[in-house]
C-alpha cells in the first residue's frame, strides 16, 4: 500500500499544480489549441499550465500525458532540475529528443531508464517520432512507456502514454496508440 500511495504522489508531483479531476468523455477533445485527438472512450482528466493528463485507474497506474509546446529552453518536467542541465533546443534531431526525454526521466527520480526502440511516426500529418521506452519508479515498481512527439511551430509536442508492465500498460497501449494516431491540427500552425 506504502509503494502505491507513494506512486501516486509521485506522479501527481510529476504534474506540477494540477487542477480538479474532470470527466473527459469519447467525444474528439482540442489539446493545446493546436490540434484534437479522439479519447476512444472516457477517461478521468487534470489540466496544469503545460500538461493534461487522462487516466482510467489512476495515474500511478497508467495515464496519457499531452505536454503542451515546450518553447526552446523549457525543460520536460518543469518542477524537476537535470544533472545534465538539458533543455529543448529547437532543430533537435529524433536521437537528441529521446536522450533529452530520458534524460528528463532520470532527473525526476526515475531508475533503469532504457528506450527500447525509437521510429519516425505520423504526427497528424506532420513528421514525428515514436520512443518505446521503459523505467523503474523509485518504490521499484516496473514501468512501460510510449512517447509520441513532432516539433511544430518552433515547440516540442508530446504525447507520453505509460503504466505498470505488469498488467496497466497492455490493458490500454491500443486505445492511447489510437488516440495519438487520431491528431487532427485545427489550423496550419
């Protein structure tokens, strides 16, 4: 119980100031007034500056996290610092964006932090990238982990779908797969 309760804390803290839980429902849903994605079913939701975060059991269990345009300069999880000092730097290449989100794990606390594969990936039509990719919480609990990413308009958009690999990850990877495969652009940014 000890591990679960400080998994939750962990990643509410990972969320920065998070506003109240709200019920996000299946209906097409705007993400940073940049483009619109479809939830495929309703999940629980927090809105903070730059994130939202959609969960079905709890976000220390598996959660979908839509980080909203880093600007150059700006780190990951603006709450934690990195040993590194990295920061997003515009005109990153796909290799040097998943050292920078690794990198950004491993700052946070996060252990075995490993990707396990990296390929180009449809962005709503844009060019993108897709990072597998696994870590350890520090309560030792086992986790697996998507990213989906573009560079548009000179900020970095992200979209982190992760959770237990024991049971949560597998449970709703399809559904957050197509939900990052669903990315309508409201206008040409």
């Amino acid at each position: 119980m000890t591990r679960i309760v400080l998994a939750v804390l962990l990643s509410l803290t990972m969320a920065g100031c998070a506003s109240s839980i709200k019920m996000v429902g299946p209906e097409r849903r705007e993400v940073a007034s940049l483009y619109s994605v479809d939830p495929q079913r309703s999940w629980s939701a927090q809105t903070s500056r730059n994130e939202e975060i959609w969960t079905v059991d709890g976000p220390a269990l598996q959660s979908i996290r839509f980080v909203k345009g880093l600007k150059p300069g700006d780190n990951l999880f603006e709450a934690r610092k990195s040993k590194s000092g990295s920061a997003y730097k515009k005109g990153m290449n796909s290799h040097e964006l998943m050292e920078f989100i690794l990198d950004r794990f491993r700052a946070g606390g996060m252990e075995r932090v490993e990707a396990t594969s990296l390929q180009p990936f449809d962005f709503g039509g844009r060019q993108g990238f897709r990072i597998d990719f696994t870590f350890l919480m520090p309560n030792s609990l086992e986790m697996q982990g998507i990213v989906f990413g573009a560079e548009i308009a000179d900020r970095l958009h992200l979209i982190f779908y992760y959770g237990t690999r024991q049971h949560y990850f597998e449970k709703y990877r399809e559904q957050a797969e197509r939900v990052a495969g669903s990315i309508r652009f409201l206008k040409n940014p």
